[in-house]
C-alpha cells in the first residue's frame, strides 16, 4: 500500500508559469506511482479555480480539496478607496515619470517597491480562516493522513492548527529572513524598523520552523543556514518537468539576450533594473545583441526604457520555446532564496547562461562552474561578452545540459524526495 501524503499549499502548482509551480508539479507527477497525493489548497478567484480544473485533467488520480473564497460582484458597492500608501507611490510615479523618460530606476524603485513596506514581508503571521483551517483537519481524519506537507512561507504557521500527532513537513521555498537581510542595503529605510522587520521574522520563522519533523530546503546555502535550528534539514531540489523539455539542439548561432521574469516577483525587477541600468543601457552602442524580456511588466517599467529599440518587452507568452532560439540567457538576480527555475530551464534547452553569482544559487558549485559565464559589474560582464566566440557560447550551452544531468538525474531527485517521506 503506497504511503499517503497531504500536500498543503495556498500557492497553484498548474500550469508551470513560475517556480513554485514547477518545484511543486515536479514531485506530484514524479512520484505518482510511489506516493498517493492528497492536495489541500484554497481558490480566490476564477483563475485559480480553471488552474484546479487543469490540475485535475493532468493528474486525475490526485485528490483535490479545497476551500472557494470566490464571492459574487457586487456592483452597487462603491470601491475601496486606495490606502494612504497606494496614493503615495501613485504619486511618486507619476512625478518621476513626468519627469524623465528613463531614471535611475534601481533608486526609484527602491521608493515605490521596498519588501520592508510591503505587508506580504513586513506582517510574520499569514492569515488563515476557520473555514480553510477544519477542512485541513477535516482531510487529515478522512483520508486517515498520518503525514503532512507545508509549502511555501505562507503555509508555515498552520503547523500549529493540525493534530500532533501527524508528521510535518515544510518544503522551504524561500527562506523569509534571509530574502529581508539580502533586501537591506536597497531599502532607504531607517535601519532601525529595518532590523526590527528582520528579527521579529526571523524569530517567527525560526521558531515555527523548529516545530517541523523534517525541513526540506533546495541547495546547501539554506541548509547550512538552518541546520543548527531544524531537527532534520535534507537538501531536496527539483528539476525540470518534461513538458517543459523542448530544445534538442545547441543554436548555430546567437542574436539576443533573454530574460525571463515577471515585475511582480521583486528580485526580477531588482535584477532586471539593475542590469539595464548599470550595464546594458551604458554599454548599449558596445554590446551587439537586443535583450528581449519575456514576463509581465507595467506600463510604467515599460516607459522607461521605450526609447531603447534593443529592449523588447514580450508580455507573457504561451510558451518560452520560440525565445530560446539564437539566446543568450541572462540571470541578473541579485536577491532571494531556494534554487534558480529559470536557470535550470535553460540549462535542460541548452541555452548558454550568463548570471550572476547569486543568481546561480543551487545551479552550480564551486568545484564545477565552468557552464556558466558570471557577472557581478558591469566590467565582467563586458569582458566576457567582447571575448567570447560562438563556438564558446555552445560549448557553455552542452556544458550547463551535462551539468543539469549530472547533478539533476531525475531519479535520483525521486529517490532523494521519496526519502523524505520514509518514516
């Protein structure tokens, strides 16, 4: 009789549109035959329930539960007004835009878009309702669940709503206080609420993450990180799902850089700002390939640079297929925690990849690094970029697909994870 799971997460993992997803799909497909998955989530709005209904059609033996938040328009009521903060950055965007075209948007965006005046950062507690609360209890009696799996930050603190008897696992997408620390130098903040942000979360986090019978984080950094608080810490990355396996040959050759990411995850905008502000817009009449950006980006992140050619945001597309051809990936990430998807995307394609050193986290090591070209200036990256050849650029390209093979071997990622589950 194959052991029973209930995985418990408040984020989609279908369709493969972002990380998350991708770490979340890859063990529930993966492990199908080995593992009965019970997934427990809840729906806010209907795009979320057609991701349910594209689950479900992908893996029908999955048993799905979840609460639906959806509620009825009602078009009588009149809108919310915007808070106080809203209005601010409202106003802070339109006088900086107004003003110029392009601006130091690393700077600017400091102002309109800091983690320590976000609520999602800022607030240590998620909340939860009674409702989504007795159906995770309700599920765990039903299915006669003997072990469950948290996913994600905002899942860490119903820990303390299920029996204790059953087993709990946390799979850490993205250690909390880690991001902040990283976060500090580009808030303009007073470093006074700045460590008092940090320390009250990383005490939260540390003290919840202390409850869980095994945590599961995606390189060795965050273990080493969590190692001296964690009763079990086991490094269990993930890889790429075959559907998104499409590239069989190396490009002939190369005509742009590619950067894949949407404004909404942070450490994309911070990256991306920083990249074409710092490098690629100073060094434009130099560098010879367009840097297309594949995501959803505001009009305003747009308008700052519409005066460039070379920049083409790409909105969100289908399918990144098309825009691995002739690339050169480019990862200027310069924050955040976990394992870099996109990198292992392009890794598997067999798409060169220049990125940061940070920005690699978990996708390489320091014994074998020689499939990827890294920057963290302006000076590096113009120096590799005016040396290097196309056979080299393939050359990188086969070096990152043999890297991900070898350190990535599908069955050994099933293996590692399934012994998560091993009591």
């Amino acid at each position: 009789m194959k052991e029973k799971i209930l995985l418990v997460s408040l984020n989609f993992c279908y369709p493969l549109v972002h990380g998350g997803a991708i770490a979340q799909y890859y063990f529930i497909d993966g492990l199908k035959n080995d593992i009965e998955f019970v997934l427990c989530t809840q729906v806010n709005t209907q795009y979320e329930l057609e991701n349910i209904k594209l689950l479900q059609e992908k893996q029908p033996k999955l048993k799905i539960y979840f609460t639906n938040n959806i509620q009825e328009k009602q078009p009588n009521k009149l809108p919310l007004k915007p808070t106080i903060w809203k209005r601010i950055k409202r106003k802070i965007k339109k006088m900086l835009f107004k003003k110029k075209t392009t601006i130091n948007s690393v700077l600017t965006q400091a102002i309109v878009d800091d983690d320590f005046q976000n609520p999602h950062y800022c607030c240590i507690d998620n909340y939860q309702s009674e409702k989504f609360i007795q159906l995770v209890n309700d599920v765990i009696e039903k299915e006669s669940i003997k072990q469950v799996q948290f996913d994600f930050y905002e899942a860490i603190n119903l820990i303390l709503a299920i029996p204790k008897r059953v087993r709990k696992i946390f799979i850490h997408h993205e250690i909390r206080f880690k991001r902040l620390k990283l976060m500090y130098d580009k808030s303009l903040l007073s470093p006074t609420y700045k460590n008092y942000i940090i320390d009250k979360t990383e005490l939260y986090e540390k003290l919840l993450l202390k409850q869980m019978d095994s945590v599961v984080v995606f390189n060795n950094d965050d273990a080493n990180l969590l190692k001296e608080i964690c009763k079990n810490v086991i490094v269990s990355p993930f890889g790429m799902p075959h559907e998104l396996i499409y590239k069989g040959d190396i490009s002939h050759k190369f005509a742009k850089f590619l950067f894949v990411g949407s404004e909404s995850h942070r450490p994309n905008l911070l990256g991306l700002s920083w990249f074409l502000n710092e490098i690629y817009i100073p060094y434009i009449n130099e560098i010879k390939y367009p840097v297309y950006i594949v995501g959803s980006w505001s009009d305003g992140i747009k308008n700052m640079y519409k005066i460039y050619s070379q920049i083409v945001f790409c909105g969100v597309v289908d399918s990144i297929q098309p825009y691995f051809e002739e690339s050169i990936f480019v990862n200027p990430i310069l924050t955040g925690s976990g394992i870099r998807t996109k990198v292992l995307h392009a890794y598997i394609n067999k798409v060169p990849v220049m990125s940061t050193r940070f920005g690699a986290e978990g996708c390489y090591n320091e014994y074998d690094n020689s499939h990827l070209l890294f920057f963290d200036s302006a000076v590096e990256f113009m120096n590799a970029m005016l040396n290097i050849t196309v056979p080299q650029l393939q050359n990188l390209a086969l070096a990152g697909f043999d890297y991900y093979n070898k350190e990535f071997n599908k069955d050994t990622l099933l293996k590692k994870r399934l012994n998560v589950y091993t009591i």
